[in-house]
C-alpha cells in the first residue's frame, strides 16, 4: 500500500474494518483499541488524509473530548457502540459526538457527574462562552445585547432592593435565564432542543473561528490575523470607535499625506519572524506608525499584573505574555519606522482628544 492519494480514495470506496485495521496496523502505532471487543476503533467516518507527506488520520477513531478536568478518548468501536444503543444509527452520527448525551458519555466512559458539570458549563451565557459558541462577531454582540437585556430591570442593586437577593441568589437567577436554549428545550424536549441549538450554533461559527483562519492562512499567520480580527470586533464596539475617532481628527491635520488607518491599514512582513504586522495609523511619507494600545488588548501594565488574564476569552494569554508578544513587535517595527507612536486608551480618555492630538502632533514634529 502507498501512501498516496489513489490510496485515500480506494480506502474511501471501500470502506471497512479490516482495510482501516491493516493501515492503522502499519502506519499507526499503538492505536487506541476498543475496550469492548479490543478491535481497532473504526468508525464509518474514519478516512485518511495525507498532510506535510504524512499519513493522518480523520474522522472519529482518535477523537479526544475535553472536559474540565481532562480529556477523555473514545473508546468504543462503532459496532459496540450499536450493539449497545441500536438508536445511534437513527441519530445524526456527526452530532452525537458535538454534543455530551448518555451515548458520548458511554463512548468516551465520561463519568456523569463530569459530564453533567461540562453541559452546564457549556450551555452557562457567558462572554467567553457565547464567543466559543458563536464566534467573535456574533458572540459579542450576542453578549451585549445579552447585557443589555439583563441592565434594565435585571441588576443586582435593583433586585437586592426589591426583592433582597444576596449575589449567589441574583447570580443563579442570571444562570437559570438561558433564554434561547431554555426556550429551545422547551419546545422541543431536552435532547432534540440540544441538538436543534448546536447545529444552529456550529452553522454560525464556523467562518469566525480561529480554526477558520487557520485552515486559510496556516497555524502563525491564522492566529495573528484572527487576533487582529479579534482585536477589530472588539474595537467596533469598544474602543476603537474612540479610535476611529481620533484617527480621523488626525487625518485632517496630515491631509496631504498618504494615510493607512481603519479599512486601510499598513502592514509590515517581518521576514524572520513570518509574521505580518498591522499598524493603527500609518502616515507614508513621513514612515511615522500611530498605535492606539487598548487597556484590556495589550495589557495596560498600569491595570494588569503579569499573571492577570485580561482577555475573557483567551484564556491563555497572561498579560506576561501579551506585553511579550507587543515587545516584539514594537522592537520590529521600531527598526522599519522613523517613529513609533504608542497612545494608551486610558492616556487617551485622560487627556482627552485635543491634548491626545497635540501629545502626536509634539512627538511628529520633535
Ligand atoms: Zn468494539
């Protein structure tokens, strides 16, 4: 057998165990097995694809589930599996495994107390969960739309006077109101609401997603451009608004210049690092990059401690590690531009827009 792609299609045509044990057999070492029947876990979705010349596999026979306290791996074959609950064939095989029910929790021996906890998790509206769910774009929309809803009649001064809440009962009321998937299950029953709420979910995501942009522009360049678009949607509703504003102001005074902002931005290919920068405001001419430092984005040092996680939804980037990440990038960009201008936002909402303008306008000419 070759490892080439008239391989994958043969495979693809002729789908069964035996051929997928004998791949696994000699290009997979120590493959999971069934902890039933102990064969190799296939399942009909299992195909093979080559990526950077190798042999991978796709599909579910490696597929792993993340819990809050670990990952757990499928380990059940198809068979067992419909040996053990026949209506799984009825069921959207696909989903099934998106989602947690009895069958995921026996294919994956999830204990159901772990499992109970990741539904509730998953299903809590959250930012960070809606902007899993949804994507950037939708997700903080949703979250402030969310808010928004909840901010009339539903704060916690407001039902702590009326009604004497302490802030546990308030919090569980705010976790009980999961309208749309509430409403979902309602009409629907729990696990059919589940399923009708996932697929509408997975439709949505998908295109906002880091995934996404790394499928399209490769693992470093996807994440920087997904954090720049990131950095975008949060600015359309926060503070690059406040941004836009100034660099607008800005322009008027630098009019006769080439200007790169907003839609336009500059970028710079730094060849050593492979990654391409973006600047806020650029004026050409001059080579003077303007950037507009959000506090929550990069970590204003005068909020933030080195261990504090700014972002709600990256839950990995410390502030240690976005200083780090903007250190290089500044340092690059200082070697490619004449001058390298920083505003903080919160400078900026300090000063205000004039004393803001006037502080560039000093550092440009000087
Ligand atoms: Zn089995």
């Amino acid at each position: 057998m070759d490892l080439n792609k008239s391989f994958i299609e043969f495979f693809n045509k002729n789908k069964n165990v035996k051929l997928y044990g004998e791949v696994i057999d000699k290009y997979f070492n120590n493959s999971p097995k069934c902890r039933y029947c102990n064969n190799f876990i296939y399942y009909y979705d299992s195909t093979f694809k080559i990526s950077h010349g190798e042999l991978i596999t796709k599909g579910k026979s490696f597929n792993n589930k993340k819990t809050l306290d670990k990952d757990y791996y499928l380990s059940i074959c198809e068979s067992c599996l419909i040996i053990k609950f026949p209506e799984y064939n009825k069921k959207n095989k696909a989903r099934v495994f998106n989602q947690m029910n009895y069958i995921t929790e026996y294919a994956f021996d999830i204990p159901s107390n772990v499992s109970k906890e990741w539904v509730k998790n998953k299903y809590v509206i959250s930012e960070c969960n809606l902007i899993k769910k949804w994507g950037f774009e939708i997700g903080a929309i949703k979250w402030l739309e969310y808010k928004k809803k909840q901010s009339m009649s539903n704060t916690f001064e407001y039902k702590n006077e009326k009604y004497g809440w302490d802030r546990e009962k308030f919090d569980e009321f705010n976790k009980s109101r999961s309208v749309t998937i509430e409403n979902l299950i309602k009409k629907h029953g729990e696990e059919e609401g589940l399923l009708i709420w996932d697929k509408y979910c997975e439709k949505q995501r998908y295109s906002t997603s880091l995934n996404y942009f790394i499928d399209k522009h490769g693992l470093d360049n996807g994440t920087l451009i997904y954090d720049n678009f990131c950095k975008k949607r949060l600015s359309g509703i926060g503070y690059s608004m406040v941004s836009k504003n100034l660099f607008d102001i800005l322009s008027e005074r630098f009019k006769e210049y080439s200007l790169f902002y907003a839609e336009n931005e500059w970028f710079s290919y730094d060849c050593v690092n492979k990654k391409y920068y973006l600047i806020d405001f650029y004026i050409k001419e001059l080579n003077i990059g303007i950037e507009f430092n959000g506090d929550i984005w990069h970590a204003n040092p005068i909020k933030y401690s080195a261990n504090d996680k700014p972002i709600s939804f990256q839950n990995d980037y410390t502030a240690e590690y976005i200083w780090e990440k903007d250190k290089i990038k500044n340092e690059y960009l200082k070697t490619k531009l004449n001058k390298l201008i920083i505003i903080w936002e919160s400078d900026f909402y300090k000063d205000g827009i004039d004393n803001t303008i006037d502080k560039i306008l000093k550092i440009i000419n000087g």
